[in-house]
C-alpha cells in the first residue's frame, strides 16, 4: 500500500507518528513520577549501618543540640595551619575532614552541618580552590560564652573543607592536601563523600587507597539522595544503590580502617544557606547521621549526651527505641582498628577452652610455633635457622614472635613449664635472636616483601595436601597426559618428545627443563617480550591467572603512553623506556612501588579538569 503514499503524505505520517511518540514517551514519565510519591513512599533515604550500632534517637538529637549551641568560627585557611604560632593547641583539637570529587557537595554540607553560611558553593565544578578549617566553640561571636556549658568556650571540633578532585580540579591543589593528609597529626576521620547517583569513580577508590596508606580512618557519605530516591522511588531500590557503593568503594574486602556505615544525606542545599535557589521544597535528611558520626570520630558523643540529658532536651524525645535500620553482619565497634592477639581471640571464642595457651606450652612446642619448624628445636640448631627462609616465612616467624611475645602478662617471669634445662632455654633464646635479626634485617631490605606471596613452587602444587609423590603414579599420569594430549592434536602416535608433555611439568620437576625451552614461564621472561597478561590470544587459562602475580618488566612504559599516531611505526618497549618519560600509574597510589609514583597518580587526580577546560566550557551536573 505504501508504494502508492506520495512523498509528501509519507513526511506527514512521519512527523505525526514522532509527535505521537514524544507524547506517550512524557506521559510515561510523568506517571513514573507522580507514582513514586503518590504511593506514599518515604522521600529521603536511610543511612545503613551494616557493622555498628545505628545511633538512638536521642542520640541524634543530642548531636543536633551540639552543633546547634557550637557556633562555627575560621581556624585556617589555605597552607596557613603550617605557620600559625599556637600550633601546638590547635593539635589538640580534634579535626574531621570532607573530601571528595568536585561539585559532590563538600561545601554543602559543612555548611549544612553548621547551619552557616561559610563555605562558597557553587554548581560550578572547582569552586573551593584552598583548604578551609571552621572550628566549633560554644561562645558568641563577641566572646561570650553559650550559657549552659559551663563557660568553656574553648574550641571542640575542626571541620575541613577541602578542594575537590577530578574534573574541575588543579595538580597543586593536591600538593597542599598531601601535605597536610601526612603531616597533620590531629585528623580524627576522613568522610570521603561519594555521588549518590554516580557511584564511586576510579578516583574515589584511589583516594580511599591513599587514606588506608596513610592510616587515616575514614567513612562514606552518600551525597544527593534525594536525587537517587527522586531517580528510584523505592526504598529498597535507594538500598540497593547503596549496597552498590559500599561494594564500589571495597568495604566488604576492606576492613582495615573503613567503617562499615554509609550515611546518606540529601537536599543539602537547602540546608546549608549559601543557596536557597532550590524549586522544590524538599526537607533535608542524613543531617543529624551526619552530625553523630562527626561527634563520634572527635570522641565528644558521650560528652553531647550529657550535656543534652543535663539540659533537659532529650525529655521531649518520645522515641526510645533504636530506628528501624538494617544492620548486617557482626557487630563491630565503632573504633576503626582492632588489633587483637590471635591466643586472646581464640580464648574470647571459646573455640577449644581446653587449649593451652602460649604459658603452658613446652619450650619445644613454642619453639616449634614461633618457627614454623617441623622439626624439634633440641635438633634444630642456630645454624638451621640461619638457612634461608623465604620472605613470607621471615614475616610469619617475626610476627609469630611478637604474637606470642604480645600475649605474655607482664608479670610473667617465664617459668619454663615441662622442667626446660639451662640449655634448652639459651638454645631458644639463641634461636630467637636469630630469627628476629633475620627477619628485621629482611624487613629493613625491603619492607614490602612482606605482602608478597611466595610464588607456588612446582613441588608445592604436585604435593598439594602433603600428599607424596609415588612414582609408579606419577609414570601412569605421565602417560595419561601424553594421551590425550596426542588425541587433542589429531597426531600419529609418535615418540614422545619434551615440547608434547607440557602438562607433566607439574608432576616431575625433571620435566622442567624442555617444556620452559619451547614456552618459557612468565618469571624467565625478560623485557623484550610483553606480559602474557598484556599478549592477544593467551589470555586465559592459567597463563592469564600467572600473568596476574607477575610484575611489570621495570622499565616497561605504560600502555597510553606509548601510543603511536597513526601510521607511525611504533618504538620497541625497551626505546620507549628510554625516550619517553614516565608515566603516572593506573593503579592506586599506594598499590604500586615508591612514594613518587603514588605523589604522581595522586596529583593526576587532581589535574583530570585541565584538559577539558581548556575549551572554556565547564560541565555542569
Ligand atoms: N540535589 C542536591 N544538590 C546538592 C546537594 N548538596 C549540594 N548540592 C548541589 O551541588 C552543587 C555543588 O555543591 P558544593 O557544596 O559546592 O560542592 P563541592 O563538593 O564543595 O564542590 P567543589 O568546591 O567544586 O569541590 C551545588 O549546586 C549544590 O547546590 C544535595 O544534597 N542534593
Ligand atoms: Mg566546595
């Protein structure tokens, strides 16, 4: 029929049915939405404690009677903190920073937080340029003290507002942060705040690599959730979205340092009054989380409570009960590390009450344990312990050592328990100074050897279990893999020659030798040849799981800058090394080796905007 349409009729039709879909594609939309709120669905999302006690509601509003009477006034700006001359009391203050990418929301919510107007915000990516510390003191701003705190106007709290990384961001501004993450001593707890409805970036996790570098603890804030529970409607979605970024931001793999919360907040700019220019008029939530979160990390929670109870605020609180939010997991305090000896943990289980601690262990057993030996220590002698170790076990026996050292009382006078004659005493003692200068002389030579897995040796994998090795079996399995390796390449049966039995390599080391000759391993591969991990067509198998323990050829460039244009013929890996300057690392900061590469992948963060600015227009979110 349509062969018949004229051109014209046809063009009508066309515009008509695009029009039509136009429509049906807003109605669509207008019905998600005005669904989403008519359901009666809650309109803020809830912060998620999945390790720690979610906080009381008495609690929160003893936060929010905190910051209500703690009135913001500036303790530094910029590098200032270096040379202020009453340094040593400002130390004493404890000091909660907020980072994140650009336009997250920093400013906003300390803004938010101290219902002031302090920091400059803007939708404009880059708007703060330095750092900026807000000190909070129960006093008026001519001096005089709040009524009701006992006339302590001294300073409680340091909230830092800092530059934003990413897009919009300049390389010296992370010059300054770096400094001051290192050097300043008094930072109580990081909140590194993620886009709710972004997720976390590359640069996110990079800059939770450098904090768990640094040691500093720090914690998520999920910022903009009114746009993510404007975006998803339901509450249980909004969690998901959460849970998302908790996996994001690694810390269910993570533990050290992170803590196993994320408090969400939204609409902050309505809170905050630096911008009232919202259309909505949406309440903002997560403020009061936020609030005791922030309390906690300085070590005044137990002091706000106080002082509300005292004041008679939390009388008006009806709600006794803890709110309603999910917890998940074992419950874990809300200190960030928890160090405890393995003896005590294993006690605290009551896994095996009958087990001897390290008292009552024999000086053959403790010997034995802190060694990691098989043999007795009456017929392991200095000299057995002097042989090499591989760095693992040099870590192993010195953290064995200081273990069981740690787990001695201090009133223990070392009563040697199953009659220990003299010599068996300096033949241990012996045999621990020898282990301990062993493994600190490995520590000194390279420290980070000790995070490094001993590559498994061939006998290790044939003898997985401990099973031994027989040889009647291992000629059968021999055969074995020769056969259908034969029935996989479809060859006449031939003599057996070295390059047809890879596989028996595992089996017999004798084996080795041909079968290296015709694929050599990853470990004999030198820098002429690329990783298998970076080689097209073997990557899989275990080759590629090989390829994921083996380090970078040094010298090696990285693969974006060695890009060659088009038609230029590319240089060999070893002239590139050589011609071309080194390239800050892909991976995060402290993954990789040397501070200077961890300096440079740190600046590049902050130096993502450059380029793209260059154009002169500035994304807007
Ligand atoms: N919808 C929504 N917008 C917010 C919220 N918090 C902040 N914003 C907006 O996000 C934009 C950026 O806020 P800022 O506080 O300046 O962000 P920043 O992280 O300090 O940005 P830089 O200083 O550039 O690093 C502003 O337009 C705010 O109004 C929020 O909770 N919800
Ligand atoms: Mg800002």
């Amino acid at each position: 029929m349509q062969e018949y349409t004229c051109f014209p009729c046809r063009q009508i039709f066309r515009s008509r049915l695009r029009e039509r879909l136009v429509h049906l594609q807003n109605g669509r939309r207008r019905f998600y939405a005005s669904s989403s709120l008519s359901n009666g669905k809650p309109r803020y999302a809830e912060s998620w404690y999945w390790e720690t006690k979610p906080p009381t509601h008495k609690e929160l509003a003893a936060a929010s009677h905190f910051f209500k009477h703690h009135l913001p006034f500036r303790q530094w700006t910029g590098d200032t903190w270096r040379h202020k001359e009453n340094q040593t009391e400002d130390l004493l203050v404890p000091e909660v920073i907020f980072l994140g990418r650009s336009n997250v929301g920093k400013s906003s919510i300390i803004n938010a937080l101290t219902s002031q107007d302090l920091n400059r915000v803007s939708a404009t990516p880059g708007a703060t340029q330095v750092m900026a510390a807000w000190t909070l003191a129960a006093k008026y701003r001519d001096g005089g003290a709040v009524p009701g705190w006992d006339g302590d106007v001294s300073a409680k709290i340091s909230l830092v507002d800092m530059p934003g990384y990413g897009f919009g961001s300049h390389a010296d501004w992370s010059k300054s942060i770096m400094g001051y993450l290192v050097e300043r001593r008094n930072i109580r707890r990081a909140f590194v705040l993620l886009d709710s409805v972004h997720g976390a970036t590359g640069a996110d996790r990079h800059m939770i690599e450098v904090l768990r570098g640094l040691a500093i603890p720090y914690q998520i804030v999920a910022t903009k959730c009114d746009r993510l529970v404007a975006y998803k409607g339901s509450q249980d979605e909004v969690r998901s979205a959460l849970t998302t970024l908790r996996a994001q931001a690694q810390l269910e793999t993570h533990y050290e340092l992170g803590l196993g919360e994320i408090i969400s907040v939204g609409s902050m700019q309505v809170a905050s009054k630096g911008q009232r220019a919202s259309k909505e008029p949406t309440t903002p939530f997560g403020l009061q989380n936020l609030q005791w979160a922030v309390l906690r990390a300085a070590g005044l929670d137990t002091y706000a409570v106080d002082k509300a109870s005292a004041h008679g605020v939390l009388k008006n609180v009806t709600v006794n009960e803890q709110p309603t939010l999910h917890i998940e997991g074992p419950t874990r305090s809300d200190t960030s590390v928890v160090v405890e000896s393995p003896v005590k943990e294993a006690a605290d289980k009551g896994d095996n009450p009958s087990d001897p601690l390290l008292l009552d262990l024999s000086i053959e057993d403790f010997m034995r344990e802190i060694l990691t030996s098989s043999t007795p220590p009456s017929s392991a002698s200095t000299a057995k312990i002097s042989s090499p170790r591989t760095p693992r076990s040099a870590a192993k026996v010195y953290s064995g050592v200081m273990n069981n050292f740690l787990a001695l009382p201090n009133d223990h006078v070392a009563p040697i328990p199953n009659k220990a004659t003299e010599d068996d005493r300096t033949r241990a003692q012996t045999a621990i100074d020898a282990a301990l200068q062993y493994a600190q002389k490995e520590l000194l030579d390279d420290p980070m050897r000790l995070w490094d897995e001993p590559k498994p040796t061939k006998t290790n994998a044939a003898s997985k279990e401990g099973l031994p090795i027989i040889p009647e079996i291992s000629k059968k399995a021999d055969g074995l893999n020769l056969r259908r390796e034969r029935e996989r390449q479809h060859v006449t049966r031939q003599p057996p020659t070295a390059a047809s039995r890879p596989t028996v390599k595992r089996i017999t080391p004798a084996m080795d030798a041909p079968v290296t000759k015709t694929r050599p391993g990853p470990w004999q591969q030198t820098t002429q040849a690329p990783t298998r991990a970076t080689q097209k067509g073997v990557t899989h198998g275990i080759d590629a799981f090989e390829a994921l323990f083996e380090e970078e050829p040094k010298g090696r460039t990285q693969r974006n800058t060695g890009k060659s244009g088009r038609g230029q013929p590319r240089a060999t890996s070893q002239s590139k090394s050589r011609s071309q300057p080194k390239a800050p690392s892909a991976q995060p900061a402290f993954a990789g080796k040397g501070v200077v590469q961890g300096m440079d992948a740190f600046e590049s963060m902050f130096d993502e905007g450059n380029s793209s600015s260059s154009s002169g227009k500035r994304r807007r979110r």
